[in-house]
C-alpha cells in the first residue's frame, strides 16, 4: 500500500502534474527545434524520426536554460515548487534573482524542470493508449489482427496474449515509477536550486534589521510621546485636585494645559497608529513620526513644568538643522522634561533649564532640573526613556547623556546638524569600533 501511495497518492499526482506543466513549457523551444532541424536536411520525416525528435530535444534545452537567467523566472517557479512539489517554504528563495549566481541556479533548475518535464509528458501522452491497447490484445480478435499482422510471429503465441495483460499493467506502472523518480528528483533538487543564496540570505537580514529598526523607532515615539503626556496631565490634574477649592483659576489654567496635551499627544498617536497600519516607512526627510523644534514652544507651554528657555542660533530654521534632526531633538527634549515632571522634585513648581545651541556643525541640547528624591536613572523593568534618548543620538552618529552634576541633574545631547553629518559620524564611530 505504502508503494502504491507513493506512485498514485496525492503528492505524487500533484508532482506529476509538475512534471506535465513542465512539458508544456517545454513545447515551444521544442518547435523551434524541430524548426532547426527540418532547415538542416530533416524534411519530412522530422516528425516520424526518433533521432531528429532527440536532437529538437537537444536543440531545446539550451534555449530554456537561457530564459532561465530571466529575474521573474525564480519567483515564478518557487510557486509551483512550493505548491506541487512539496518543498517547506522556508527552504526556498524568496523574489527575483538579482544576482548572478542565483540566476545561474534557477536557469539549472528551469532547465532540468523542462527536461524531465518533457520526457514524462511525452510518455504520458504516448505510453497509456500504447498499453491499453496491450492489454486488450486477448480480448478482441480484429485487435489483434490490426496490431499483430506484420509483427513476429511469436507474438501470436497463446502464452504471449495471455502475458499481454500484465506487459500492458507493467508499462502503466514504469511509467507512473518514472514519474515518482523525476518528482523526486526535483522535489531534492529544489532547495538547492531554489534555495536562498548568500546574498539573499544576507538581504533578508538587512530587511529584518530594517523592520526590527523602524519598529523600534515606532516604540520610542510612542513611549516618549504618550509618556511624556501621561506624566504631564498626571502632575496637572494632581495640582489642580489640590487646589480645587481655593484656586479655581489655576484649576482652569490646569485643565487647558491637560486639554492641550491630550490634543497633540491624539494628533501625534495617530500618525504613528498609521504608520503601522501602512507597514510604511518615514518619508525622506522623517517628518512621519512628529514634530521638530519648530512645535518646541507648544510643547514648553503645556509640558506641566516651569522651563526657563535659552538658545543660540536658530534650531527652529529646517535651513540650519535638518528636519530629521530636528524631530529627534524634539523628542529628546520632550523625554527630558518627562524626566523633570517625574523625577524632579515631586511638584509643578520645580523649574527645569532648557538650553539648545546651534554651533557649525552640531546641535546641543543641555536640560538641567533639580535631582529630587528619585533620579532619572534606568532601572529593572522601566526607565527606557534615557536609553531611547542615547538611541536616538547614537542612531544620528551623536551621543548624549545624563546624570547628577552640581546639585542637579542634567542631560547633554550633542548631534549632527544634518544627516550627511550624521552618517558621516556613525560611519566614523562604526570604524573605532
């Protein structure tokens, strides 16, 4: 039974059709073969002489193989490996063959798929009818008078009829065995053939690292954006609850600060939210994620913390500072006064210094707050934010950190003025290491 399943069953049938679409992809070289041969001295009898049918074979391959180094030519038989074949998925090679040891792959296996494939279907259209009619040989006279009149005598033997049965069973069973060997054959040969190439295994890294990237930014965004507004509308609505009664101004004042936060925190989740729907990436200049310095004053309003803003320069001009940088200093500013509101006194009332210099070729960000009870340090199980922050300078080609220093706590942040610096840096620093 087990031999059976493995000639009739299900995978079999499926790599037999395979094999038979093989073949017909195999007919127009063919043609063209039988072309070239009949234009070489073959005339009529092309179509009746083995031997210049076995040379249009020949002539075929060749020009299957050369389709074969067609990039398209790799996805589109992955498909019917994995679909008819059998192959698990993973063993195969995924988009087009860019490379030229992935298309020299697929142009074997295209053309070994096409020669097997063209055996087994002229066997399949041939063979059948040849040993059906074997099989009826005992059983109708004008049969065999028909098929036997000019062959050898001994075929008109008793014992030969009553054998004809089983030559005709047998016939049906090589050919359904030829079968199963050439699937097999292919099905062996597909993750070798088909396979992922060092190339495409490294590309598949590359595009791994690239998600796993642009997730990660997606969870600093969110982490700095939707806590920085947790932390905000936390200390406003616990300022104003304790001032409700003898303080109804600054209760409103509270309440417009905690209506404005929770506005552009909505605004800013949104576009990250769709951002992940689309599976997308940040646009050119990475305005995607958020906003830059020129929203820095919305932010110093309602940030639920007195700031005392200086600069030099001009970092809100996207003519100095490039937008990209300047989205990450604004959201390295926005985890620092999170910082401040958390960790920095325990009150609205302690005051943070905010100073952002813009020097040749470099933005520094300095925030000073005092240390409180609790400095912002990073801790088991939380504390992410100092490290989305040194993540994100690292990411520019900057650095930046944090700690006590002179009765406060402050956090210095130094970055490229413009990507072509950043890549600059990261390719410096990536060659220190």
């Amino acid at each position: 039974m087990r031999f059976l399943a493995a000639l009739f069953g299900r995978r079999a049938r499926l790599r037999w059709l395979h094999l038979i679409i093989g073949g017909a992809l195999l007919m127009p070289y063919f043609l063209v073969g039988t072309v070239l041969v009949g234009m070489a001295g073959g005339g009529e009898q092309l179509f009746s002489s083995l031997p210049a049918q076995f040379v249009a074979f020949g002539l075929a391959l060749p020009m299957a193989a050369a389709t074969g180094f067609f990039a398209l030519v790799r996805p589109l038989s992955v498909a019917a490996a994995r679909a008819l074949c059998g192959v698990p998925p993973a063993l195969l090679a995924d988009g087009p063959a860019r490379t030229r040891q992935a298309r020299v792959r697929t142009a074997g296996w295209y053309t070994l798929h096409l020669a097997l494939g063209g055996i087994i279907s002229g066997a399949t259209l041939a063979l059948p009818p040849f040993a059906v009619a074997v099989i009826a040989l005992p059983f109708f006279a004008g049969l065999r008078e028909t098929w036997l009149l000019d062959g050898p005598e001994a075929l008109r033997e008793p014992w030969a009829l009553a054998l004809a049965p089983f030559a005709g069973l047998a016939m049906l069973l090589a050919l359904a065995l030829a079968a199963a060997v050439a699937g097999e054959v292919l099905a062996r040969r597909a993750p070798v053939l088909l396979g992922p190439t060092p190339e495409d295994r490294l590309a598949a890294a590359e595009r791994r690292a690239a998600d796993l990237a642009v997730r990660n930014r997606l969870a600093r965004e969110l982490h700095d954006s939707v806590g920085h507004a947790l932390s905000a509308v936390t200390l406003q609505a616990g300022a104003a609850r304790r001032v409700l009664d003898r303080d109804p101004e600054f209760v409103r004042e509270a309440l417009t600060a905690i209506e404005e936060t929770t506005r552009r925190t909505v605004g800013e989740l949104d576009s990250v939210l769709g951002l992940l729907r689309q599976d997308g990436e940040p646009d050119e200049e990475g305005t995607a994620y958020g906003p830059g310095l020129d929203a820095l004053g919305g932010l110093l309003a309602h940030c639920g913390v007195p700031v005392a803003y200086e600069r030099e320069g001009d970092p809100e001009d996207p003519g100095v500072v490039d937008p990209v940088v300047a989205r990450e200093a604004y959201r390295i500013v926005q985890e620092g006064l999170s910082n401040a509101l958390r960790h920095g006194g325990g009150d609205a009332a302690s005051p943070v210094r905010l100073l952002i210099v813009v020097r040749e070729r470099e933005l520094m960000i300095v925030m000073e707050n005092p240390l409180g009870e609790r400095p912002a340090v990073a801790r088991p199980g939380g504390g992410r934010g100092l490290h989305g922050i040194a993540e994100r300078a690292v990411l520019l080609g900057g650095r930046a950190e944090a700690g006590p220093y002179d009765g406060v706590w402050r956090l210095t942040a130094r970055l490229p003025l413009t990507t072509a610096d950043a890549t600059g840096t990261a390719d410096r620093a990536e060659g220190r290491r």
